[in-house]
C-alpha cells in the first residue's frame, strides 16, 4: 500500500475527518467518516481515510490494544452524518479544477481515491474481511467506497446510485471495476447510464447489496455478520481470496480508467457544469436524495424537449 501512495497535499485543517473504534471479542476496527463541511471526499477526508487504510495494511493487520496487539479480522467504514453514508466526490474541487484546465488536480485526486481503495478491495492481502455499513445515502464516489469492500450491508431506507451520467460524466474511480465482476458488464452499464438512485433492497436483488437490514439495525447487522463468518472464517477468506484472483482488479486499470475520467472530464461544457452546481448545492444541503431526484427529472425534461438549459 505505502508504495502506491502518491503525493498528495496534506490538508490545513484541524478538525478530524475520521474517528476510529476497536471492539476486542472479534477483532473489529471501525472507520467512521465525518466530512465537514460538506458530506464528500474533500481533501481532509481523502488524506484521513489514507492513514485509516495505510495504517492497517503497514501493521500487517495488528493493533496495539490496551498495552497489547491484537489482530484486526474485520475492517469496517461507515458514517456518523445522520442519514449519509457519503454523498461522493467533491464537486466544488472538480468544478474549480476544470475551469483551471487543471488535469493534473484532477488525476491527484482520483489517484488518492484509487490508493486508499485498492488495498482495502483486496483485504490488504491479509486474513481480513472489509465491510461497508451504509445508512442513509452513498453518491456518486460514496457508492464506489462502499463497492469496494468485500461485503456490503445497507439499511432498508438507503439508497445509491451515480448522479455522474447527468452532469455528462461517469463515476471514474471503481464504480465499474467493482460492479462488474459482481453483476456484469449489462447491468453495471444500466446502473451508471441511468442517474436513478436505487434502493438497497434494489441493490440486493441484483445482488450488489449483500445484507439488507431495517433502519437503525445497521451495527447490530454487522455484528450478525460477524459472528456468523468467524463460524467458518478459514473456509470464508479462502473464498475471499479465490474471488480476489479471479478476474482481479488491478491497480493499473484503476488508474487508467482515472485518467480517462479526467479528460472527460475537461471535455464538460457549460450546460453540463450547470447541472454540476445543482449538485454541488445538494451536497451543501446534505439532502441528496430530493436533490438528485428533481435534478434527474429536470435533465431528462431538457432533453425530451431538445433544448439546452
């Protein structure tokens, strides 16, 4: 992991991004995103989110605990923003750095975002399982963090979805890797045209969704995970590990597809940046979902009647 860290400004600010529990009986560390001001990947929380990572793949998975160490089974991201799981990349960052022509800004940024996911999406080659916990909604670059892990449990109420296609772009950092080596190539494509926020019911019965739980079950679904995974674990994560193998997702095609998402994204005009700022106020609300669902409805308006905004 540490070798595919690239250089990345370390942010000013002072307030932390990312709050971290380790309950001993199963060995679970918890990564809790708290992005401020806005719920997306700024720059704080990509820097953050990369020591989280960084430092689990470094200590080959062991944690000093109560003047001890102790083995990390289990690696778990979730939120503490109240009904966001996190609602993707920062747009207003993207925005600025395409008026800048600014590729090099943007490749940075995906790069980072690539590098704190790849190792987590391989269980940092250790006997360790990831687990994404999502409550509420995960957008855009917030569904792709949540795809990475090598389980995923949403309660009922949340929803996900990339907003991406409606701005004239794709989500370009492991949307598409992950989701088709778990639903193939026609669905993952139907998923990232169609700008539609699903349900994780939805989710489940495409099978990205792995557990589905009532609303404020979310933790406790976890833990029922758990206990029934350490039931066989040796038998889990050799399984864990054949499906790594098995059409891998490698760091270089993550990467590449990063830059392709740059140059498209060079290429916006002014119409699509237009709907970008709609999106960029809903993640300023930290309501996406009302947001994105009158933003989709607005675009698709335009479009049947062949006229610009």
């Amino acid at each position: 992991m540490s070798a595919q860290i690239h250089a990345f400004a370390k942010p000013l600010s002072i307030i932390k991004q990312m709050e971290t529990r380790y309950d001993r009986e199963f060995g679970v560390l918890w990564g809790f995103m708290n992005p401020a001001p806005r719920p997306c990947f700024n720059e704080q929380l990509l820097h953050e989110l990369g020591d989280f990572v960084q430092s689990i793949g470094d200590s080959r998975g062991i944690r000093k605990f109560e003047g001890g160490e102790q083995r990390i089974n289990y690696a778990v991201i979730a939120s503490n923003v109240p009904g966001v799981f996190n609602l993707g990349g920062d747009l207003l960052l993207f925005k600025q750095a395409i008026a800048n022509r600014d590729r090099d800004q943007l490749i940075r940024y995906g790069r980072k975002c690539i590098d704190n996911q790849f190792p987590w999406h391989r269980n940092f080659e250790l006997p360790l399982t990831t687990i994404s916990l999502v409550q509420g909604d995960a957008l855009g670059g917030g569904f792709e963090c949540a795809l990475a892990s090598t389980v995923l449990i949403a309660e009922e109420s949340s929803r996900m979805g990339f907003p991406e296609i409606l701005f004239n772009l794709f989500p370009g950092m492991g949307a598409f890797s992950f989701l088709v080596r778990k639903i193939g190539r026609r669905k993952t494509e139907q998923i990232m045209t169609s700008g539609n926020l699903y349900s994780a019911r939805e989710l489940f019965e495409l099978g990205v969704v792995d557990v589905v739980t009532p609303d404020g079950t979310g933790e406790a679904a976890v833990y029922s995970y758990i206990r029934k995974h350490a039931r066989a674990a040796n038998a889990r994560r050799a399984i864990e590990a054949v499906q790594n193998e098995f059409e891998p997702v490698t760091h270089r095609e993550l990467i590449r597809i990063v830059e392709i998402w740059a140059d498209a994204a060079l290429n916006l005009c002014p119409r699509d940046l237009k709907v970008m700022d709609r999106l960029i106020r809903a993640q300023q609300r930290n309501g996406a979902s009302d947001d994105l669902d009158s933003t989709s409805a607005n675009v698709l308006r335009i479009e049947a009647a062949g006229s610009g905004d």
